[in-house]
C-alpha cells in the first residue's frame, strides 16, 4: 500500500483504526507524505501488534470496501 492509498480517507481510517484500538491518539494517527513507516511503527508500539497486523489493520480502514 501506498501513501496515496492512504491519505484518500484518512480521516475515516483514523476513526476506524481508534475503534479497533481505543488507546491510540490522534498523535498516534498523524500522518505525513513518506512517513507510512513511522505511522505503522508508532501504531505498532502502542497496540503490541505485529507489523503485518498494523498494515492490514490500516489497509482495511482505507479501503474502499471496508467503508
């Protein structure tokens, strides 16, 4: 996945991904243009998850299937 993929619905990804893991920020959740790595590490340290888990997580809160 891209960072375009991601920023086309961000807002609603955020929503969803804090729904699934209730302890993240809105810091947490900032997202800047080539920073999908620091994103997905930052959700991993927080959730305890495994980095496969956090990209699919975020995958499925942008797609436009899981709207």
């Amino acid at each position: 996945m891209n960072n375009l993929e991601i920023k086309g619905d961000w807002n609603i990804a955020k929503g969803k991904l804090k729904q699934k893991w209730g302890n993240l920020t809105d810091n947490d959740l900032e997202f800047a243009d080539g920073k999908h790595v620091e994103l997905y590490g930052r959700i991993q340290k927080r959730t305890g998850q495994s980095l496969e888990a956090v990209e699919k997580a975020v995958k499925e809160a942008s797609s436009c299937g899981g709207l």
